[in-house]
C-alpha cells in the first residue's frame, strides 16, 4: 500500500514543490511498518533560511521547527515542515545543513496513518527542541490542534 501511496505523491509533490522534490531529483525511499522516508537531491542547495522560505510558501505546509545545536558553526542547522493534516497526504519534509551551510539533501516522510502522524512530530518537535538552540518552534499545543480540525 505504501509503494502506491509513494507512487501519488511523488506525481503530487512533482506539481507542488518541483524545485524542491520531484521525480528528477527523487533518491529512493525505505519503507517502514506504516510510514516510507523519501530521499531528494536538491538540483539547488541552498541554506537553511532559503529553504525554510520555500517551505513557507507553500500554503499547506506547516514549519515545526529551526533549531541551531550550536553557534560556533554553520554544520547541522536543521528545518521540519509538515503537511497540514486536513489535506491529502501526511508528510514532513526535514532538512540539515552540511559543514559549509547548504542543504543539499531534503527526507520527506510519508505516513499511511493520522495517528503516526501526529505522534512523530510531536515526538521529534519535543526531542529536537530540548537538545538545541531554538530559532522557531512551533507551539505543542498548536501543533496538537492542526490534528483536532
């Protein structure tokens, strides 16, 4: 079931997001127990803040966080964007930077189930967030209600 769903939405984000992810710059997927990560080649790199702008443009997305684990370099700056729970697919798009800043690779995260879903994010919004300097995090309590719409 996964490897249809992997199928629609690479069609769907290819029309979404095609500088960003599309079947061109499409990597490969593992599949796991209810949830498939798929990896992109950016064909652009570009920093965190670039990418963050795009994933701000793009109406159903939500940014979960930004998060720096430390000032003293420009390696590891890490973004999460996550689809609004009221559209069709549920994915969250993660990127970190390398050691000189750019971002050259994007994970998007399927899931087949609404509560996995909202358990991961919640999951890794608080583990991310405890362990390093936060840029923007989303509010839990909002996050929780994006799934209560």
């Amino acid at each position: 079931m996964l490897k249809h769903k992997i199928e629609r939405f690479l069609t769907y984000i290819s029309m979404q997001m095609p500088s960003l992810m599309s079947r061109a710059n499409y990597a490969g997927a593992e599949i796991f127990d209810g949830m498939a990560i798929l990896e992109f080649k950016l064909p652009k790199p570009c920093n965190i803040s670039d990418l963050l702008d795009e994933f701000d443009d793009q109406m159903e997305l939500i940014i979960l966080y930004h998060i720096i684990p430390s000032e003293a370099t420009v390696m590891g700056h890490q973004c999460c964007a996550y689809s609004n729970p009221s559209f069709d697919y549920l994915y969250k798009v993660n990127g970190i930077s390398d050691d000189n800043g750019i971002c050259d690779t994007l994970y998007a995260s399927l899931y087949d189930s609404l509560e996995n879903f909202g358990l991961d994010l919640q999951a890794e919004l608080n583990d991310q967030t405890a362990k390093s300097k936060v840029v923007f995090a989303r509010k839990e309590e909002d996050l929780l209600r994006d799934f209560m719409k």
